[in-house]
C-alpha cells in the first residue's frame, strides 16, 4: 500500500472524535499485518519497534472535529483533485498519521537502529481532550522523548502555547432601576466592565518563539430583567499562556487586579517548550533543514508532563479545522521521508551521547 492509498483510506473512514472504533480498527490491522505486537486500549492503538535503553513516542491523533459548513465535496469522503486529497482530516492530522504508520512498516521491514525503542501510538479524542493519550500513558511507559505529530509544515515547533480559562464573577447590589438614582445600589455588569477593560490592558513577557500572550474575554452574562439593577456578573477569560508562565501564579495575579472574583476554570493545557539543544530538536533540525518555530495551537504535548518533545507533521495549521481540508500528495510524501530521516537521526544522536 503506497501513502496515497493509505491517506484515502483513513481519510474515507470518518472518526469524529469519541467515535474512532473504526479507524482504530483499520490502522491495528495494518500494523498487525506488517508483524507489529499491537495494543488497544478503547480507541487507541500503539505497538513497539525496536529496543534500546531510549524509548521515543510517536504519536499522533485518529480523531476529526466535526464537518462545518461550506464544504464543496462530501466531508467524509476522500476525494482526488488532481495531485490533492480533500476530506475531513487530511491535513489535521491523517496525514501525519500514514506517514507515521508507514515509517512503523519501513522499519519493521528493515529493522530499526539500534539503541532505540520506537513507541507508536495512534491515539483517540485529541480534538476533545478525552480518553486518548493522556490516560493511556501509563499504558505506555516512562518516555525519553515524544514526536508529536500535527501538521507544521514539516517545521520543528519546539514551544507551544497552554490554555488558562478563568471564570470571573462581579458581585453587585439589586433593586429597582428607578430608584437606582437614590443610591445604596451596586451595578454589577458597570463592575465587570471595568475588569474587562483591565484585561484588555494586562501585557505579559513576550516568548522568543511566541511572542506575547494576550487574555482575551470571550464570554459575558449578566442581569436578570430590563428593569433590575443587576447584583451578578459573569465572564470568562482565555489566555493562551507561553512556556515560563506558571498557570496557578498567573491566575492569582489577575485575581488581584481586578474587583470581581476570580476562578480557575480550566488549567490543565500547560504551555510546553523544549531546549534547542536537546536530540530530538538537534535531530528534527538535520531532518526538516529549517529552524524551530513555536505554536499557538494546543495538543497531546499539553499532556506529556517534562517528557522533551517536537510537534511537526505535513501539511498547514491554517487548513485545519475548515472546510475544504486537504493534503497534497508531495506534502505526505514528503513527511514520510521526513519522519524516516527523523527517527534515524534521534537514533544516531543518542548514539554520539
């Protein structure tokens, strides 16, 4: 089976996140086929190549979000145009999936250099932080390092930015509006405005690779009638952290900024970086020729804890996640020789120490 052929296959089995029983079951047949020892655990699959003291994830995601509107072919279908394949997960990240599985197959054929054990996992839920790699690591074992695989252009992205979502509540005084004008009433959503403004105006260090990390207010509700003061206010804020910021320490300082209280609603996506100089990064630099870039969208990586690891895979950010998604033919290819220069390359720089 050529990479083509694989892409079109994952491609033309839709696997919506939380619904991946039948991608799983395609990609375990394959690998099983080409002599691998394959593992399941609900919809993941993961299986070993090689041994050696250093053991090295490969991963990437099985999941899609689900089709939006605009879409000019059938989300879940693969469709070739040409030297392009449209469908819904081409590029994020079947892509990286079959160049993936393909390199598990060159080296299961071959034999994999030694001093490494290549742990391949095709994992579930990406898309909705649920039961995919962050529970089944355990399944997996301790980890040296981890390539994570989305679609970056082949760039090696070496920082990648977190997630911190706090809710904010502005408590104020109720009564009726007429008589607002007599005093002894609180305006709850006045209170939250000026917090919102405070936000605007928070600034935070600028990452080398990411630049600043802006909080934006994405969600406001407040007020129970048009003729009520409101005594109760509610926001929430997004701010996508960078490597270096501490999630709880940034929440307690915005707490005292402003008037309303605030709470962590989410916290669990961690910023994430690795240092230049590790092997991976040494590796995946040789590997792709071009420099290290930072992202500003989250994935497994948020879940790997201090494992040192690289996101990057073929295909563009900017195609996920809208209609029209897709993969041209030289971009997989071009992963595959990529994924196999990459893996050779770890095994080599372990090697020298």
């Amino acid at each position: 089976m050529n990479p083509a052929e694989l892409l079109t296959a994952l491609v033309a089995t839709p696997s919506v996140s939380g619904d991946e029983a039948r991608i799983a079951d395609l990609v375990a047949g394959h690998a099983e086929a080409w002599g691998a020892r394959v593992h399941r655990q609900g919809h993941n699959v993961w299986f070993s190549v090689g041994s050696g003291p250093k053991r090295l994830l490969v991963n990437s995601h099985l999941d899609t979000v689900k089709p939006c509107a605009g879409w000019s072919t059938e989300p879940h279908e693969a469709v070739w145009k040409d030297d392009t394949l449209y469908g819904l997960g081409a590029n994020d990240a079947k892509g990286c999936v079959t160049a993936m599985l393909l390199t598990a197959k060159a080296l299961l054929e071959e034999g994999a250099p030694s001093g490494v054990e290549y742990v391949f996992a095709l994992t579930a839920e990406e898309e909705t932080g649920g039961q995919g790699l962050g529970p089944l690591l355990p399944a997996l074992g301790p980890l040296d390092a981890a390539i994570v695989g989305e679609p970056t252009s082949l760039r090696p992205c070496t920082a990648q930015r977190g997630m911190l979502l706090l809710r904010c509540v502005a408590h104020g005084r109720s009564g009726h509006v007429a008589h607002a004008h007599a005093g002894g009433l609180d305006n709850a959503i006045l209170k939250a405005a000026r917090d919102i403004q405070a936000v605007s105006a928070l600034r935070f260090p600028a990452h080398p690779l990411l630049g600043e990390a802006r909080a934006q207010v994405t969600q406001v509700s407040g007020g129970l009638a048009r003729n009520q003061v409101p005594d109760r206010c509610e926001f929430f804020v997004d701010l996508r952290t960078t490597p270096g910021m501490d999630h709880a320490k940034v929440a307690e300082d915005i707490g005292k900024a402003l008037e309303s209280e605030v709470g962590v609603h989410s916290a669990r996506y961690l910023p994430k970086g690795t240092d230049a100089s590790h092997p991976l990064v040494r590796a995946a630099v040789v590997a792709s020729g071009q420099d290290t870039v930072g992202s500003s969208t989250t994935s497994d990586w948020a879940f790997l804890g201090d494992v040192p690891a690289v996101k990057v895979g073929p295909g563009d950010t900017l195609r996920s996640h809208q209609a029209n998604e897709y993969l041209t033919r030289a971009e997989l290819e071009a992963g595959l020789a990529f994924y196999r220069r990459l893996l050779h390359g770890y095994a080599g720089e372990v090697s020298r120490g």
